[in-house]
C-alpha cells in the first residue's frame, strides 16, 4: 500500500468531503483508506547504542579536578579527554552529577 503524503491525503479527504453526501459514495471506507495511509512506513525510530561513560561520582570527582587545574579547555575538550560530552562536564562541574 503506497503511503501518502500530507498534500495528498488533504487532497483525498477534500474529495470525499466534497462527496459526502452522494448516495453512492462510502465516506466511511474512503475516509479509512486514506487513513490507513497516512501512517510512517517505520514503526521503530532507530536508536543508537550509547557510546559515552557512565557518569560516577569518581568520574565527576576527577573531571572537577581536571578543570581546575586546565580552566582554558572547553568543557567539550574536557568531555572528550574522559570520554563524555560537554554536557556531562558541565553537570559534573555544577554537582548535579
């Protein structure tokens, strides 16, 4: 079944909208069809596998440590060095991770 785009499925519903009242036209099975149609082909969004480190309290310990004593380093050159993002550096720095 092929999919439909947003454009197309506007323009199908106007049609049967435009029909609703001839006798001979179902409403109800147009209506489902473009319905059914109107779905993602993937079901799944893909994910990808986690790559970082698990933040710890030691890690967090040692990134604090880090930074003091390079406080020029960007918190993503930083992250990189303990192999997390420059997110993490910056919650670690803040204590809240």
């Amino acid at each position: 079944m092929k999919m439909l785009s947003i454009p197309e499925a506007r323009s199908r519903l106007l049609i049967i909208a435009d029909n609703i009242n001839d006798m001979n036209f179902d409403a109800e099975k147009n209506i489902r069809q473009v319905v059914a149609r109107m779905y993602r082909m993937h079901t799944k969004p893909r994910r990808a596998k986690p790559t970082a480190k698990r933040m710890t309290a030691a890690l967090a310990e040692n990134i604090r440590e880090y930074c003091k004593r390079f406080p020029e380093l960007s918190n993503r050159e930083i992250g990189r060095m303990f192999g997390v993002d420059g997110g993490r550096v910056s919650e670690a720095l803040q204590g809240k991770k």
